[in-house]
C-alpha cells in the first residue's frame, strides 16, 4: 500500500511539470544567479538542490500534519465513513486536476486561491533571503517556497489527508516532490524548451486522461466502500 501510493505521487509529480516550470521557475532561475559571494557552477547547482530539498521537506512535512490530522480526528469521532468522504474529494480536486493540466477546465484555480491568506503572511519571510548571499540560504528558502498556493500540491495533499496513517501521507507528499524534481532542476534554456515539449497538447491530455483515470479508479473504490 505505502509503496503503491509512493509511486503514484511520484508520477503525478512527474505528470504535473509543466504546471511545476510555470509556478516555480522563475525562482528556480534566479536562484542559480543569486548567488553572490562563490559565483560559480557549482555554488549555483548546490543552491538549486538545496532550494528542491527544502521545497520537498515541507511538502513532506504537509503530508504528514495532514494526515496525522485526519487520523487523530478518525480516532476521536469513531467510523471509517470520514475517512471515505475524505476519499471522495481527494478524487474529485484530482479530477479537477487532471481538466487543469488538460487546459480543458481551469476550476482548480479558485482552489489555489484558499491558499492565498496563509501565503501573504509566509511570502515576506521568504523573500527576506533573495538575493541569496550564500547557497545554503536556499534551503529555508525552499522550505517556505514549497507553501506557495498550488492547486497540484493542494490535489495530493488532500488524498495524502485521506490516506489514513501518517506513515501514508508522508510517503505520498515526499514522491510527488521527488516527481517535481526532474523539471525543476532544468533552468535557463533547459527550462525553456522543456516547458515547450510539457506544453504539447500531446502530452497534456495524455497527462490528464492518465490523471483522470486515476481519479475516476479512486472515486469508484471510495464509493463503493460507501455503498
């Protein structure tokens, strides 16, 4: 079971990139030119990695409040009906997923907008470390960049809560982040004409039919379980 969803958080990861490079890279590319004090290749690359470290530390660490928040709120009101419902709508935000990276029906924009009140507290914080005056301040950058309001993490974060154990929720959010990382270490034209091979409408309906399927197989399961 652990290891089934961590592969497919992993490809939803890696199916979401194109959604990732659009979010996330413009601060990806200007943390490679940031750096100050050793301007090199190296600094920049281990700036990068730090950056992706810390962005993946706090999906992982979402994944695992959220579920231990739906687990202790199980135990506390009894009945595994809650758990389904969780389910249901884990199914239903992937689905909406699945439209968005299709471009068919861009609804889970008014889900990345939830994000926004927490985001403007979170927001100042971070950007109290551009420029980057040394690449290790990339790592508590990272981390609260990985907050950033998104309706690709906000969609496996909530079948991560709906997972059951904390040990589920943790594994699902640390391979959808380690799924992310192949795009977001592509920076400059690297970036560029991945961005434009992602945006191919091959590869988005393609991605999202497999996302769909996905959604519609674990709707099917949570209400069957229901019924």
């Amino acid at each position: 079971m652990l290891i089934n969803d961590f592969i497919a958080a992993l490809l939803i990861g890696l199916l979401g990139a194109g959604h990732c490079l659009a979010m996330c890279s413009g601060i990806a590319s200007a943390i490679t030119f940031s750096v100050k004090e050793h301007p090199n290749k190296l600094s920049s690359w281990s700036a990068l990695l730090l950056y992706n470290f810390g962005r993946i530390c706090s999906y992982t660490l979402a994944g695992a409040l959220f579920a231990g928040s739906s687990a202790a709120l199980l135990s506390f009101i009894g009945g595994k009906e809650t758990l389904i419902y969780l389910r249901l709508i884990a199914a239903i935000l992937m689905l909406l997923l699945a439209l968005y990276i299709s471009q068919i029906y861009l609804g889970l924009l008014k889900v990345e907008r939830t994000g926004q009140f927490i985001w403007k507290f979170i927001e100042p914080v971070a950007r109290l470390f551009l420029p980057l005056k040394h690449p290790a301040y990339a790592l508590p950058l990272g981390f609260l960049w990985g907050w950033l309001p998104c309706g690709l993490v906000y969609s496996t974060l909530s079948w991560a809560a709906s997972s059951g154990t904390v040990a589920n929720g943790t594994a699902i959010m640390f391979g959808f982040g380690l799924g992310t990382l192949p795009a977001m270490l592509c920076v400059g034209s690297l970036s560029q004409q991945l961005t434009y091979y992602l945006n191919h409408h091959y590869f988005r309906y393609g991605s999202g039919l497999l996302l769909g399927i996905f959604a519609v197989h674990t709707f099917y399961i949570a209400l069957k379980q229901l019924l």
